[in-house]
C-alpha cells in the first residue's frame, strides 16, 4: 500500500511536469525553440493572476485579464525576439529564450515584488481516502484540468483551420510558407497557447506551493520529461511526465537511503538517457533517416 | 551601422562606468564607518532578504538621523547585489572590503550562508571580521581556529538540542523520550545535513528514535517523504526546509494527516513568508526562533515613530513591518551598532579599522540591563562574546502560527550546547591541522 | 584474369518494406572505370552507400579486394581504400578547400594526441606530408587557386572537384562518383570527365561512377551497369550495353 | 557574411590584425599587474581569464565538433574537487601535476557521459551533460568525503605553491591563471590546427561525410568530450582556487554552465579570442551595471529592489541583442573593428 502511494503521488506529479512539458512542445513544435523561458512563463502568468486577484479581482474576470497579458506578450516576443533570429542555430535561440527568462523574471519581479503569495482556487486539498489511495480532492480537480487541457488542444489542433496550419508548419516549415501560412502569425498564436498553458500550470502549481520565484524552477523537471517524450510530441510529454514522476519519488523512497540521500535531482536525467540510448528521438519523437 | 551601435553598447558600459565610478569617489566619506550591504533583491531568496535589509537599513538610518551617529560616528551603506550567489558576493567584498571613498570597514555583517562559508579563507586573509547570525559553521565559535568568523547567537546544533529539549516538556521530561520517534525533515544541503550528527548525538543520550529523510531542492514534491514520515509514524517533525520547501511540506503535512502541531520548523522554516502560502494548513505550527517577529517592542515604536512614519523607511510593503525577516535585519544592525559602540569605548569615537572592529566584537557584551535601555527586550537574547567563544551565548523561543502570527510559546531556551562543545571543538582542531595553522596567541585585553 | 576488385553479391536493400536493390550482382574489374546507369531511383546510390557502409544490405554480400567486410561502415570502407563522393555534395561548407581535402588524410595519421597537442615528435614531419600530398591532388584537379576559401561559397562544379580531391587525397584503390558532372555546363563536362580518366590513368584508380549523360558514360566508362527499379538490366561493354533491348526500353520510358 | 567566405586572403602581411591583437594582449597581461589594484586583479580580470578558459573548453566541443553541452560547470566541478584532494592526500605532488591530474580525471568523466554521443544526436544530447551536471553537484554535496568532511562542505584552497613559490597572493595567483590559461591556449590552437581540429569541425559541419572520408567519428567525440573536460576541469581548479578561494558543489551550479554556454555563444563559437570576450561580458557587465546605478545617483532615488530587477532585465535584454545584431559573435565584431583600424593608414597616406 506504501509503495502504491508513493506511485500515485510520483504520477500525480508527474502530471504536473507534463503540463509544463506541452508549454514547451507546443513552441518547439512550431518554431523548434528549445523554450527554457517556459518557466518563467509560468511564474509571471501566476504572479499576474494572483497579484490581480489581491487586488479584488474575482477568478472570472482575473483569468482572462491574465490570458490577455499572456497574449501581449507572445506578440511582443515574436517582434522582438523570435523575428530578428529567424534562421539561426538552436543553441542562439536556447541562449536568446535564456535571456528572455532574465527579463521576463526581472519583470515579474519589478512590477510584482518578491512577495510569496498565497493563492487560493477554493479546492480542498485533503485527502480522501480511497481504498487505502490518498488522494486529495485538488489532485482529482487537477489532473481532470489536465485532462481537459489536453483533450482541448487536441481538438484545437486537428479541427480547426489553425490548427492544420500550425502541423502544416510543423511538418514542413518551408513548404507550409509556400501555400501561404504566415509563420509569425503561428508562432504569435503558438506562443500564446503556451503562454495560456503556462498560466494554468502555475495557478495548479501555485495552489500548492505558494506562487513564488522557484515556480520557474519547474523548467527543470520539464527538461528530462521533454527528453524521454520526445521534443515534439504532446502524448510523448505526458507519458514522459507521468514516468519521471513516478520513477524519481520511488527511487527517492527505495534508492535514496542506499546512496545518503534524494536522488531525485539528477535520477531523471539519467532515466532520459537510458531511454534515449534505447530511441534516440525519445518515446514519441519522429525519427529520421539520414539521407545522403 | 552594427559595428557602432554594438560597440558603443559594449563600450559604454564597460569604460563608462568605470570610469564614472572613479568621478564618484569626489564625494566625501571622511570620519564615517562603512556598512557593505550585500543584499539580494532578486531572485529565489529575495523574499527573506529585502525585509532584512528594510530592518538594517532603518535601524541603521534611525541611529544616524536621530541620533546623529554611533557616539557621532555616522554609518554609510552601501548596497551591492549579489542575487544570492557566492560569486557576485565575492565582487562586493572584494570591492567594499578595503572602505570605500574614506570609510572604512570595521565589521562585515554576512548575509547569505554560501558567502560566509566561501569567504571563510578570504577573511582570514584580510583580516576583517565577519558576523554571521544565526547560521555560520559551527566549528567558528573556536576564535582561536577562526579569528575572523563570528557565528553569533546561534546555531544547528543547539538547534537541534532546543528541539529536543521542547519536545521533552511536551511529553513530560526527557525520561519519556526513550521508544519517541522524532524525524528530521531536511533541506539536502550542507545546511540541511548539519543536524544529523548532534541529533544522533541527542538520540544516543536519550534514546529516542532518530528518523533522517532528505527532501532534495528545492522541495516542491515531499509527497512521498511525508508518506515516509506517517508510515513510520513519527511523533514529531523537525523540518529543516528552506525556501519553497517549507509552505509545501507544511500543506503535504496536512494532506497526510500529519498534525501541524508537531512539526517544528528550524530557525529558518519559521517566517511570515514560510506558513503564509500553506494557508489554514499551517495553523499550529510550531517553528524555533532566533529572531522573534512583532512590532509591540520597544525600539520598534520608536523606528515606526522617527523612520517609518517619518518616510524614510525602505520597505515597500508596510505590512512586512515587525516580520520575522524585518525583525532579523533589526538584530544584526543593533548588533553591529553595539560592537561599533563597545569599539568606540577602547579605542575612541572614530571609525574603527577592521582590527579594532575584530577587538570590539570579541569583547562585545549585550547585558539584560542593556537591551532593556536599547527597547529590545524579548527581541534579543544576551550576548556575550570572548576571544575562545565567538558565539555567545545561542538562545531561541518556540513560537507557534495562530494563522495570523507567531505567539512565542517559551522564553528564550539555551539548549545543551555544552553536550557539543568537545565535537565541535575537535572539528576546529582538524581544521587548523589541515589548514596547519599557527595557534592563535591567547586574546589581547 | 584476375580476382575482381569490387563483387558485388546478390546484394538486397529494403526501406520499411520497399525494395529499393532486389538480388544484384556484378564485378568490377581492377583498374576500370565502371559506370552504374539507370533511371531516377532505380537504386544507384542506395548501391554505393552499401559498398561503402553508409547502409548496411538486407541480404547479400560484397566481396572488396578479395575480402568480405566484417562490420560494413563508412569508416572501414575508408580504411581499406574506398573513397567517395556524392550527389548532393558532402562537403564541411565552413572550413576550407585545403582543411576538406586534409580531412581525407586523417585515417593515414600516425601520430599521438600528445605528439599533436604539445607540435613534437613526429607530428611537424607528418603535417608537413600532409600538406605536400594535399597540395598535390589540389593541383593535379586544378584548384589551387582556392586552396585557401572556405568551401560553402564556391560555385558547384568546383565543389564537386573539392569532394573528389578529399576522395582522392588519400589515394584510393576505388572510387566511388556518386553524378560528378550533374548540372554542369558542357564545357565543365568535358574538362570534369578528362580530370576522371586522367585519375584513372595517372594514379590507376578504379572508378565506380553514377551518371545520367548517356554521352559521357559511353565516352568514359570501360564497363557499364544498367539498374532499373532496383534490378540490373544491363552489364557490359559500353558497346554491348547500347545494344540491349531491355536497356533500350528502361531508357527510352517504354515500360514493361 | 558572403564577405567573409567568398575572398580568398591574398598574399599575407606581416602584421596581421591577428598577430598584433595577440602581442598586444600579451603586453597587457604582463603590464597589468604592475599597475592594476587586488580589486581589479581578483575581481575583474581573474575571472574573466578563468570563464574564458572555461569557454575555451566548451568551444572545443560545441563550437568545434558541434557538439551540445549543458554541464560544463559539473566538469569545472570536478576538477576542482580533484585538485583539492590530490594535493590534500598526496602532499607530494606538486600543483601542476595535480592540476593536469584533476584534468584528466575530468576528462575520463567527459567522455563517460559523452558515450551517448554515439548515438545521440541535437539537443536530445543534452540529456547526459544535464544529468552530470546534477549528478556531480549531488555526488560533492552527499559524500563529505570529497570536501574532507569539512562541516560547511567546502574546499578551500590548498597551498598554491610551484617550485617552492608562494602563488597565494594577488599577483601571484593571477600569474599562476595567466600562464596556465596561456599553455592550454597553445595546446588548444595547437589542436584545432592539426588533424584532430579538422576533424572536429567535418563532424561538425556533417557527420556522414566525416566518415565516409575516413574520420573516426566515434573516436573524435569522445575524444572531444574529452579534451573539453580536460579544459574545464582546470578552469574549474583554477575558479575554485585562484578566484573563489574557496568552494562548494553549489559554485558550479547549472547557472555557471549556463554562463559557459553563453561566453561561447556571445563570444563567438569557433573561436578562441571570442570566449574572452564573452567571458569579459559576462563577468564585467553586471558589475559595470551596478557600478553604473551607483555612480548615477539612482541607487537613492529608486527603490533597491526596482533597481536590481531592472539590472537583471537589462542583461536579459543585452543578451537578446547581442545574439540579433551580432551573430558571430563578439569575436567577428573585433575583427571587423581590427580590420578597420588597420585599413585606415593606408587611406590617409599617400
């Protein structure tokens, strides 16, 4: 029963890394940004939201105040940033979304202070009991919002106009150009997405943790679920969450005390590279045949 | 077109600055004490810092503006961001440690654990005397291995042994300790591990279980440690969090049904900042305290009155007033104020060298009688340092959150540091023989 | 008459359930130019990139100057003497003409980490062999003038001599020409292909080359291979070739 | 950019841009400790020479063999952690050698977690560096052995001495970074310019032609990983010794990788002059930020926590820029200003 726990807690968290996971698969998708400003992302939407909230605002209006922001600001990163660097190698845009993290947490800072905020989505987190399973009601809540989260991106992006154009990217930058996609229009509504798919992560996250500074930490529990998902795959990002998850609060619990200590910092990342020796492309990512 | 602009980007900074730097030195320091701020307003930990540096820096401004100076001796601050890493700190020290513009340093109040344990051979170098409240390596309180490293008022190990000791009132006397499990929840850090030797210590003497888990940072998912915890139904927690880790092992407490009343949070698990975000969870909760939070003392009416009131104070959010972070930076300035005045006695009302700054602080002595004439009664315990002992005399409450503020629940506890004294003394001893280190000539009166 | 250089022994290749060679086989003779023809992807390439590791066939063998491969890769091929170039130039764009023909020599080099890093022992000899060597094939292909530019900016027909220097540079017991003269104007043509024959005459290298210009293959090539959907249809004498009905047909689009 | 590839150099002269950058450089370093203050010598130029050393190291891998690297700062780690305990437990070895001991030590962890390279392609290799990255600074944080059970998990500095010379003082320990860094300078130009560094760069610029041309492709990965390790590891000696003084697992966090990659990316990948630049900007920019507030009165006049955030924003932001406008790097920016103050005589005269 202990060890069922700790599996269903490590899955529940898992959950959570995945919802920052597709932040991320949504841009490198569309635009092959390796993104590591998602976290501060995710920080700076939950600030928004929380700081909106103190002010008096309720959820239902805070909410889509905060997705507007959102939307501003993938507009603007587009212009800024993503434009001017059209072309250029990944690891220039990894270390262009790297100073985009210091200006975005500069910026979250500046204008919402330092403060920890507590913020509360009125959702019990007790547990219940469930055949010996602890699971709280917020756990329920959040994995069904994750849940919807994906189920609606999956309809937005295989039913709408949108969404075909953005696989069309997906699939085959220059030729989506040539049937006449305007690429920075997907990257603005790409970034958005992610911007309002960050927003969610932090408010679940915040709920939890208090909505501070370290929510753009997160970032790196995204990085080894990314790796063993694959880039570029929604599905892969879940299951990649759900395993990192699972697997670092067991080996935390049954490898940790051989070895002194949590594990769980570096354990992932070395579960990532066994699974890459096995698929070089991670669990879901498209694999490719050198052509010569 | 490029070339200029990135040029004169590049250039402008670099040169400009320094070079205005150098024009800055026009203004004139003579006659005043320096005070390096190294302060980090941004990031993960600036949370805990700027209410520390809002309560150095009106104390600081309250001693100057009212009271014209330490015995007419004005402090100058200068604040240098280090964003919490030891690096950046290092550049601050480096810049500010030979005075600055005419003001010397005569005591550098530390601010971050990573600098102070990184500076320890820097300091040494260079003579200047290093404060490090509440937190520095134990082994420092030897001044005969460390001249330069003052860890006043407290430590881990008392820590550990205070824990122990409320404990064992709770459960009536520390005969009923024996079959008691007590887990340590702990940051897996250096700071966090620090406690694991005297609470084996603690356990062996008195026999109760001693239980060890490691959260790894920064601690946002201590699901499966609590689990431990009620799985091997621990009686109380001691939790050494740091951090994020804190609000989230309080509400996974309360998710497992782990009562918040038997949880004590370390020294720094223990602030506004910490229990605020864990909502009702956090309801009961009892924390160690070094720096006890408030605004009823003393010389806080009289700060609210000549700074606060007056507009001159450095907080943003008023409501941080009286925080335990604010209530901290108050401490460290009264501290370094009364060492600057012990100084003064001996040597004269001029600034101090960094010498007579190290003189001072080893004969630094905060009576009962004193703190009472300084309005800080119950804000600071006594404190009396001497050439051997660089600590003082370590003390803490046990406070406990009412889900609005901290209610001291004891006076200040001593705990059983001199249980300690010959481990912590050996590890000074090891270190100078490593470091083969000449023993210190006995202390200068 | 002697072992075959190259035998090439029912040699299959499938991708994901396409069959790109089905049961090939034919020799090349030492010393010969031999040229593979055929309709767009009737499997040339896939071919060559077989005789020289880049894939590895589903069944069959090649038999390499007298011996099988054990592990069939790139680098093994080079080592035992097979140089190559390909149809979309596999040029390093940001370095050099220089650098990219010395990149042929790297297998020859004898000389230790150490004896490179600290310019002792026998690495200043073996750099300066090196360099002589590398200079000669940029010579001899007649590109010394840009010896020094970074390749990625030159025009095509030069880059494809690049590639063959690099092929070269390290004197090969067979070559492999993956379209040398594809997109070339005339008069590149015939200067291209007088280089091959001058290869082959001056050095004795024996050629394997895939060429579209039925012209210039005729003209070339002592033997000729026809490939048609991943079959051969045709081996022979340029003379012999020409004859077949079979390769009529792949060639003139009547389809069987 | 075509003008950069498309000109062949015509016959050489014999001050070339180049040569005169390098003795002026040269004239400098010896100079400046002459005139140079502790503050300048310890705070300023040590680290900038020390990053740059570590840049040096990861261009070799990222900007040569175009290979990705996320835990520069974990090789960094342990060489630090090696030199400290080389000297601490064989009192006989004298520093250099335990220095080049350290390096290789770093080395065989390098190519250990660059054995996925043969496999592993893009930014999916990111995965190892990353989990060395973690794993070391977890390994020197758990295991108190490799800090000497110090109780603050530090290293310090061990006695900096060669050949009987004291080295722990100011100038003495920037001598020690100087002639360091300029040896693995040679040894790195000397790489880069042999076969080994020709081979890097084919894997780089196509990894299938690379073998079919013969390279080893295997090999001159790991060899890569290699020989960056070896470089970083001395750096991270040099950072945690010469610079710090005194150390934890925590100096070389994932930030200090991250600042690795940078000073390549900023400074210019494939070249050498270019990590000191992006070392120079890395290391000096926040500080000349700081000291720029200051000397502007603005550090009264706005509140401190407004002023470090905007600090922060405006690196961010220089970043972002530098990467738009300067996309070779600070280096080709110098070369371009060298080639124009070496154009500007031969106008003016006749």
């Amino acid at each position: 029963m202990f060890f069922l726990n700790v599996l269903t807690s490590g899955l529940l968290s898992g959950l959570m890394y995945a919802l920052v996971a597709i932040g991320f698969v949504l841009i490198y998708k569309a635009s092959g940004v390796f993104n590591f400003a998602q976290g501060s992302m995710v920080l700076f939407a939950a600030l928004t939201f929380v700081v909106l909230n103190e002010h008096g605002l309720p959820f239902w209006a805070a909410f889509p105040i905060t997705v507007l922001v959102m939307i501003v600001g993938a507009v603007l990163i587009e212009r800024l940033v993503l434009r001017p660097l059209v072309n250029r190698s990944p690891n220039t845009l990894f270390m262009a979304t790297l100073g985009l993290s210091f200006v975005i947490e500069g910026l979250a800072q500046a204008l919402f202070g330092s403060d920890v905020h507590q913020l509360d989505l009125g959702i019990d987190d007790m547990p219940l009991d469930l055949w010996g399973l602890q699971i709280s009601t917020f756990d329920i809540f959040a994995s069904a919002v994750a849940v919807v989260l994906v189920a609606v991106l999956a309809v937005l992006f295989s039913k709408t106009r949108m969404g075909i154009s953005l696989r069309a990217v997906a699939d085959d930058t220059l030729a989506a150009q040539s049937i006449g996609i305007r690429l920075p229009r997907i990257w603005q509504i790409v970034w958005s997405v992610s911007g309002l798919v960050a927003l969610v992560a932090g408010l679940l996250w915040g709920a939890r943790q208090g909505v501070q500074f370290s929510l753009s930490l997160v970032v790196l529990k995204a990085m080894p679920v990314l790796i063993i998902g694959g880039f570029s795959s929604i599905p892969g990002a879940i299951v990649g969450g759900l395993l990192v998850g699972a697997t670092e609060n067991l080996a935390d619990i049954y490898i940790g005390p051989l070895v002194q200590g949590s594990v769980s910092t570096w354990f992932a990342y070395i579960l990532a590279v066994a699974f890459l020796l096995i698929r070089p492309s991670g669990l879901f990512g498209e694999t490719t045949i050198a052509r010569v | 077109m490029t070339l200029h602009k990135t040029l004169a980007l590049f250039g402008a900074l670099l040169l400009g600055s320094t070079s205005l730097s150098a024009a800055a030195h026009a203004a004139d320091h003579d006659g005043q004490q320096l005070y390096p701020l190294l302060s980090y307003r941004t990031g993960p930990y600036a949370p805990s810092g700027i209410p520390q540096w809002a309560g150095i820096r009106d104390y600081l401004t309250y001693v100057n503006d009212v009271q014209g100076g330490v015995d007419g001796v004005k402090v100058f601050v200068q604040e240098c961001e280090t964003a919490y890493t030891v690096e950046r700190a290092f550049e601050c020290y480096e810049r500010y440690k030979n005075g600055y513009d005419g003001a010397p340093v005569a005591i550098l109040m530390g601010t971050s654990s990573g600098f102070d344990a990184a500076a320890s051979e820097k300091v040494r170098a260079d003579k200047i005397p290093l404060v490090t409240n509440a937190g520095g390596r134990e082994d420092a309180v030897d001044g005969s291995v460390f001249p330069y490293q003052f860890p006043l008022l407290f430590d881990y190990w008392t820590e550990a042994s205070i824990v122990v000791d409320y404990v064992a009132k709770q459960v009536g006397g520390y005969d009923k300790l024996k079959g008691l499990k007590i887990a340590t929840l702990y940051h897996d850090s250096g700071y966090g591990r620090d406690t694991i030797e005297p609470l084996a210590t603690l356990s062996k003497k008195y026999g109760f279980e001693d239980i060890e888990i490691p959260v790894p940072h920064p601690g946002e998912q201590q699901q499966a440690q609590w689990q431990q915890i009620k799985q091997q139904a621990a009686d109380w927690v001691f939790f050494r969090a740091w951090g994020v880790m804190a609000p989230v092992g309080i509400k996974t407490a309360a998710r497992v049904g782990f009562p918040a009343d038997h949880i004590i949070g370390d020294i720094w698990t223990g602030s506004e900042e910490d229990v605020r975000p864990a909502g009702t969870a956090a309801k009961g909760y009892l924390a160690v305290s070094v720096f006890p939070s408030g605004t009823d003392f003393k010389v806080s009416q009289t700060l609210k009155k000549d700074v606060i009131d007056a507009g001159k104070g450095d907080l943003k959010d008023q409501s941080k007033f009286g925080s335990v972070y604010y209530n901290a930076g108050l401490v460290t300035a009264i501290i370094y104020i009364e060492a600057l005045r012990t100084g003064h006695k001996q040597f004269g009302d001029r600034p101090l060298t960094a010498a007579e700054g190290q003189w001072a602080l080893e004969h630094l002595d905060i009576t009962p009688q004193r703190i009472e004439e300084l309005g800080a009664t119950g804000l600071l315990s006594p404190l009396k340092v001497t050439a051997s002992d660089h600590e003082g005399s370590p003390a803490a409450k046990i406070v406990q959150w009412d889900g609005k503020e901290w209610h001291a629940k004891t006076d200040w506890l001593n705990g059983d540091r001199a249980l300690f004294h010959d481990a912590i003394f050996a590890k000074a001893a090891a270190y100078a023989k490593e470091k083969s280190l000449p023993a210190r000539e006995a202390a200068t009166n | 008459m002697s072992a075959p250089i190259l035998d090439v022994q029912q040699v299959s290749l499938s991708f994901r359930g396409i069959k790109a060679l089905t049961d090939l086989s034919f020799a090349v003779e030492k010393g010969e130019i031999c040229a593979l023809i055929g309709p767009n992807g009737a499997g040339k390439s896939s071919l060559l990139n077989i005789v020289n590791g880049v894939y590895r066939a589903s069944s069959g063998r090649i038999i390499f100057d007298g011996a099988p491969f054990d592990r069939p890769t790139p680098m093994a091929a080079a080592q035992r003497g097979i140089g190559r170039t390909f149809q979309n130039n596999a040029l390093f764009h940001r370095m050099s003409v220089l650098d990219n023909v010395l990149t042929g020599l790297t297998r020859l080099g004898r000389c230790n980490l150490l004896e490179i890093a600290f310019r002792v022992g026998r690495h200043p000899a073996e750099r300066r062999a090196f360099r002589q060597r590398a200079d000669e094939i940029i010579g001899f292909l007649e590109i010394g003038a840009y010896r020094d530019t970074v390749v990625g900016g030159l025009p095509y027909g030069l880059q494809k001599r690049v590639e063959m220097a690099r092929a070269l540079v390290a004197s090969p017991t067979l070559l492999l020409l993956d379209e040398p003269i594809a997109g070339m104007n005339a008069e590149e043509k015939t200067e291209l292909s007088r280089l091959i024959a001058e290869v082959n005459r001056v050095f004795g290298t024996t050629i394997v080359l895939i060429e579209h210009d039925i012209g210039v293959v005729m003209g070339l090539s002592h033997h000729v291979v026809v490939l048609d959907y991943g079959r051969k249809v045709g081996d022979g004498t340029p003379a012999e070739v020409r004859r077949n009905p079979e390769v009529i047909a792949a060639y003139l689009g009547t389809r069987h | 950019m075509t003008a950069i590839i498309s000109q062949a150099p015509a016959d050489r002269p014999v001050l070339t841009p180049r040569t005169v950058l390098l003795a002026l450089g040269l004239v400098i370093l010896a100079v400046v400790p002459v005139i140079g203050s502790d503050y300048w010598l310890n705070s300023l130029i040590v680290p900038t020479l020390v990053m740059g050393l570590a840049g040096v190291g990861l261009n070799l891998l990222t900007g040569y063999a175009g290979l990705v690297s996320l835990g520069s700062a974990a090789f960094m780690s342990i060489g630090a952690f090696s030199t400290y305990n080389l000297i601490l437990r064989v009192p006989a070895l004298p520093l250099p050698v335990a220095l080049i001991v350290a390096g290789l030590i770093a080395a065989s962890a390098g190519v250990l977690f660059g054995l996925p390279s043969l496999r592993i392609k893009g930014f999916y290799l990111s995965a190892s560096t990353l989990g060395a990255q973690f794993f070391f600074e977890w390994l020197f944080t758990n295991f108190h052995w490799f800090s000497n059970d110090s109780m603050s998990l530090t290293i310090s500095a061990p006695r900096l001495a060669i050949f009987g010379h004291d080295l722990n003082s100011p100038v003495g320990r920037y001598s020690l970074v100087v002639v360091t860094t300029l040896l693995l300078l040679w040894l790195a130009h000397n790489l880069i310019d042999s076969r080994i560094g020709r081979d890097w760069m084919a894997i780089r610029d196509m990894d299938t032609a690379a073998a079919v041309a013969g390279i080893p492709v295997g090999r001159r990965k790991l060899l890569a990983y290699g020989v960056s390790s070896f470089f970083c590891g001395i750096a991270g000696a040099l950072w945690a010794f010469c610079y710090l003084g005194t150390a934890d697992a925590h100096a070389f966090d994932l930030d200090k990788s991250f600042q690795v990659l940078f000073i390549v990316i900023i400074g210019g990948s494939a070249s050498i002059l270019g990590n000191f630049l992006g070392a120079a900007f890395i290391v000096l920019t926040p500080i000349a930020l700081d000291i720029l507030v200051q000397a502007l009165g603005l550090d009264g006049i706005v509140d401190h926590g407004t002023v470090s955030n905007m600090l922060r924003i405006v690196f961010g932001a220089i970043i972002i820029l530098l990467l738009i406008k300067e996309p070779d790097g600070l280096a080709s920016l110098i070369g371009r200003l060298a080639r124009r103050l070496s154009a500007r005589p031969s106008r003016g005269t006749p």
